[in-house]
C-alpha cells in the first residue's frame, strides 16, 4: 500500500519523522482539560456498537471513531492521556505517510519540506491532543491520494484495488467530508484520466455498496443542514479566506509569506506563461486545494461550514503546493533549497506545541465542588453540557451507562446529587428552590439563554456572586 524506496535516506527519515513527531506532540497531551466535543465521544463510545451507531445517526457523527474508541477504552479506560492517545498516534503517522506520498509522486526535496511542513502544523497539533476523529480523517485521505494515484498510475493491481476501497470506504464513515475527498478524484479523472474513469466507476460503486447501511443518515443529515442550518456563522468574505490560510499557517507573518510564494506561482505560471501546465501530480494537488478551499467557502453562505478541523483534509495539498510553487520558479538548486528550507523553519519556528482551548472546565467544576454542601442546588445549562460537566464532576456516574438511554442514567445520578441541567426558563419551574441554601448557576456558551434563566433566579434569589472563568462559562452563585 505505501511502500518506502529501499534508499536508505528515506528509511532513516522516516524514522526521524515519525520520532520528532512523538515527541513534540506528546509533551503537552494532558496539559488542556478534556473539554469541547471530547467528552460527547468518550461517553458514546462507552455504549454497545449498535446503540453506537443508532444515537449517532441523531448527530452529524458517523459512528468509525467512537466505534475505535469503544475497544480503545475497554482496554486503557477513560482518563485524559488514555482517550487522546488515538488521535495521538494518527496524528504522528500522517507527516510519515505525506512523506511516503510525496516522494512517490514528486521528489524527494518536495517530500522533505511538506512532511516537516506538516509536523509543524499548529492545527495538526491541536487535533493531535483532542479526541475527535479529525487526525484519522487526515491520515485516511493522505492514504486514499496515495492508492488514488498508484491506481491511475498502474495497469489494476488486485492488493492496490482493495485497499483503495477499503480505505475510502473508513474514510466516509470516519467523516462526512470524506465524500469530498471522493470527488476531488472524481473531478481529477474527469479532466485528465478519462480512460480510467470506468475502472474507478466500479471501485466508487463498490464502496458506495459498503456504505449502503449509512445512506439514509447521511442523506437526513444533510436535509437538516440544509433546513436547519449549523452552528457555525456563514464566512465573512475575504477575511475568512485569509483566516483560513491563518490558521493552516500558524502564525500571520507566515501566512502573508505563503500567500506570496503562492502569487508568485500563479505569476509564473499563467500570466508569464515560463512553464508549460502543471503536470498531472500537481493537477491533482490544485483540485484537491481549491476546490474545497473555495467550494465550501461560497456553500457556507446558505449552509455553513467552513472551519478548519472540517478542512483538515486540504492541508497536504496546501504544502503542496507552496513547496511545488518554490521547486518550479527557483531553478539554482542551492538557491531553491535555502528557500524550502525558510519555509520549513517558519513552521517548525512558528508551531504551537501546547494549543489552548480556552476551556477552564476543571477549575470551574473545582470551585463548584469547593461551595457546594448538601443543602446547595447546582443548575447548568444548558443541556448538552451534560457529559462535560459530568466527566469532571462525578466520573462514576459520567460511565454508569444504560443501553438504549442516551444520558438517562447518568442525568438521574447526578440529580440525586443536587445537579440538574435545564434547556429553558419553564424548566426551573418544576425545582422546588425554596428548599436549598445556596443555588449555584453554570452557565455556558448560549448568553441569551444564560442570561434568561440567571435573570428568572435574580426574580426569585438574591445574587450573591458571579464569577468569569472565561468566554465560556460563567458561574453564579444565590442565597435563598
């Protein structure tokens, strides 16, 4: 499947990625709470595999990663280290498979510069200590470029055949956006591989067959996104477009350098007309940025989208291009590698080791638990921030797990222990708070929200306190 030349370099720099990668991406791996969406796929991973796969049909999750995680956490458990070691390892392979790919089908300079590239990614590192599927999907579409490209390459060769299939096949049930890297090849093969596009209709066709069970869910999916709509905000023209070039870059110093060594490609390229069109690699290469690069950005004005863990899957091909933009204008090698070698340290100079979520979860709960006494009513809202709190709250019952009851028994354990999580105002109506002493209100993300409940307890309580841990979360305490 990937195979690395019998040069000796190429062995010992595999290695040396694969070891540099482990290392700097595990110093920091437990330093940020588990928080944002980790706690959601740790408690739907503890479930059986078919109630798995049934409540995640209500979500825009497909079920490979929690289906991974479920053994994963047979084995080690659920602690912080134990649970993002996954996303860990996944992360730590896709600079070395990149490598393997790259030298395969440009060169070795090439190789050399965007699998470092890659393992100063900022965004690689934040995805490497959060358990999300986002590092798998990465790896998994390295993975399908490669056997993509060995299968135009080559007359069919059965092994290549079939794990080309099965790949693409985890990939689309790793992520949605997995489709997206199907049509990339798709509208590869439209534009320079005709011939080939009956070879490839039959594999496409036998990986649409393996994903016939998730069909429907993923087509009423996409209804609610289009009738719905998502959380995120629709872009901001071109601001999010630099944005994203952002936060693939690192740093605003090397986004506007990337920017220019891109310009400069497309100077070259199209208005001085030095270079005769882009070989067929690095066709692929510019599909596989743009298209979605700019694809989802315009989509995301009617269904938004656009983020960078959703976009996860273009960065290689954003290398890519910048070390192909420098490997094709700069002609003296001397000069050629200097400047790759620039542009790698601007990487490796500018990568966040140690990203931060923003997310004080533990030292929220910690003072929860410091004022709370039996005679104290803890409120959250809303809802959904149940398997967060609870994960840092009471791990027992974050793992009482109840099949066919999503949340139920864990909810019910926590209410026996004063915490209660309510969506809207008329939900406090059925507390009896007169009862309590103290009444503590966490609330977090939705401010009106938030803001309609602690004014409803203001009506009914004296505030005594509130406390900001960050743009998150904001903690009010009342006296009866």
């Amino acid at each position: 499947m990937i195979k690395i030349s019998h040069n000796t370099f190429d062995w010992y720099f595999a290695l040396f990625l694969l070891i540099i990668n482990l290392v700097s991406k595990i110093i920091f791996i437990n330093t940020q709470d588990i928080s944002l969406d980790e706690p959601f796929t740790v408690y739907h991973a503890q479930f059986e595999l078919i109630t798995i796969i049934k409540q995640l049909s209500n979500y825009n999750n497909p079920p490979l990663f929690e289906l991974l995680m479920h053994y994963w956490i047979k084995v080690f458990g659920i602690s912080p280290l134990s649970v993002r070691l996954p996303p860990y390892i996944f992360a730590c392979l896709s600079p070395v498979v990149l490598y393997c790919f790259t030298k395969r089908n440009f060169n070795r300079s090439v190789a050399i510069c965007v699998s470092l590239m890659l393992s100063g990614s900022s965004l690689l590192v934040f995805y490497s200590h959060d358990c999300r599927v986002y590092s798998l999907f990465l790896l998994l579409s390295i993975l399908s470029m490669h056997l993509f490209l060995e299968l135009c390459r080559a007359h069919i060769k059965t092994l290549n055949m079939i794990f080309f299939i099965l790949i693409n096949t985890l990939l689309i049930y790793a992520h949605y956006f997995g489709a997206f890297v199907l049509l990339l090849q798709c509208t590869y093969l439209l534009i320079s591989q005709r011939k080939k596009i009956r070879e490839f209709l039959i594999y496409y066709l036998v990986t649409a067959f393996f994903y016939l069970p998730h069909f429907y869910v993923l087509f009423s999916r996409m209804h609610g996104s289009v009738s719905k709509g998502t959380w995120l905000q629709p872009p901001e023209g071109i601001e999010s477009l630099y944005n994203m070039l952002w936060t693939f870059s690192n740093e605003p110093l090397v986004t506007v350098a990337c920017i220019i060594v891109l310009l400069v490609g497309l100077f070259q390229l199209i208005i001085k007309k030095t270079h005769t069109r882009p070989n067929n690699n690095y066709l692929l290469t510019i599909i596989w940025f743009l298209v979605p690069f700019l694809g989802m950005f315009f989509i995301s004005y009617k269904i938004p989208m656009y983020i960078g863990r959703y976009l996860i899957f273009v960065l290689p091909a954003y290398y890519l291009l910048l070390a192909g933009c420098i490997d094709a204008v700069i002609q003296k090698k001397l000069l050629k590698n200097i400047v790759l070698s620039l542009l790698v340290l601007s990487f490796l100079g500018s990568v966040n080791l140690n990203p931060d979520k923003k997310k004080q979860i533990k030292s929220v709960v910690g003072f929860i638990k410091s004022v709370k006494d039996d005679q104290t009513l803890v409120i959250v809202t809303p809802f959904d921030f149940l398997p967060t709190f609870a994960y840092h709250f009471d791990r027992k019952a974050f793992t009482d797990i109840v099949e066919q009851k999503e949340y139920k028994s864990t909810e019910g354990l926590l209410k026996k222990e004063g915490v209660f999580f309510v969506n809207n105002v008329n939900e406090l109506k059925v507390l009896t708070l007169k009862k309590y002493k103290k009444i503590i209100c966490l609330a977090v993300g939705n401010k009106q929200l938030s803001l309609q409940i602690v004014k409803t307890l203001q009506t009914r309580q004296t505030q005594v306190a509130s406390i900001k841990f960050n743009d998150s979360y904001w903690v009010y305490v009342f006296k009866h």
